[in-house]
C-alpha cells in the first residue's frame, strides 16, 4: 500500500467527516432562519404572529425540511 492510498477505514472515517460537515451546514441554516423568523417578529409591531408561519412549503427549496 503505497501513501497515496487510502485504506477503508480511512475512507470511513472521510465519509463519516463530510456528513458531519454536511449536517452541520444545514443546522446552521435552521438557526440562522429561526433568528431570522424571530427577529422579523420582534420587529413587527402590527400584529404579527410566528404562528403564521407555513413549515409545510418549502423556503427556497432548502433541504432542511428533508
């Protein structure tokens, strides 16, 4: 096995590394969208309600929601 090699658990432990990078984007993304969603309601003196806020439509086709 020569050093450009990578051995399988090397690989497992590559894959494993770009799903946690990966899941960690996309929690990011929720966060920030709640402290978006909660400062615009902060914001808002008119009556506005987080309640109307659809979870079951997609923003921007993210893939939080999958």
């Amino acid at each position: 096995m020569t050093a450009e090699e990578d051995s399988p658990k090397d690989e497992k432990t590559i894959q494993t590394l770009e799903e946690i990078c990966e899941n960690t984007r996309a929690i990011r993304r929720v966060v920030n969208r709640i402290f978006d969603h909660l400062h615009e309601s902060q914001e808002k003196d008119d009556g506005y309600s987080a309640d109307t806020m659809s979870w079951k439509d997609p923003y921007n086709n993210d893939d939080m929601y999958y």
